[in-house]
C-alpha cells in the first residue's frame, strides 16, 4: 500500500497561531503566521530588514518602534523565534 498525501494534511499540519510578541505587561504584539507567497519572498531576498517586513506585515512598523534602537541581537534572536515557531527553518 502507497502512502497518501493529501492537501487537507498539508494544511493541518501547518495551521500556526499568530506569534505573540509580548512587548510589555500590558502589550503584545500578535505576529500572524505567513502564508505560502510570503515565505517564497522572504526566501528570494537577502535583505534582512525586507524579509522582517514580509515576515511581520501590518505589524512591521509597530514592532521597529519598538526594537528599532534594540542591539541587533534582538533582531537575530526574534528572527530565530519566529522562524521556530512557525516552522520555516526547512
């Protein structure tokens, strides 16, 4: 017997809620997770602060107000995370 692969698998497995960014006690910033256009673009560009943008989208500007002045560890470390989290390391 064959294995099957199906969409409807595909798409269960990958279903991630947003990345949620605790900025402070009283603040998070939900990050949702990107769709399958997004992560092509990411990979087809070496500029980082390009694929924070697509990685973020309409929370791009809310979260470089907030890290912008960060040391670029943060950013290196955020990257990481959200990367993890939404499983785009393969």
């Amino acid at each position: 017997m064959s294995k099957r692969y199906r969409l409807a698998d595909y798409r269960r497995e990958a279903n991630k809620p947003p990345f949620p960014l605790e900025i402070d006690d009283e603040r998070t910033l939900e990050i949702p997770a990107p769709d399958t256009n997004t992560i092509l673009d990411v990979q087809a560009t070496a500029d980082v602060r390009q694929q924070v943008k697509l990685l973020t989208g309409d929370k791009y500007t809310e979260l470089m107000e907030v890290i912008g002045g960060e040391q670029g560890g943060v950013l290196k470390q955020l990257m990481r995370d959200l990367s993890e989290h939404f499983n785009l390391g393969e």
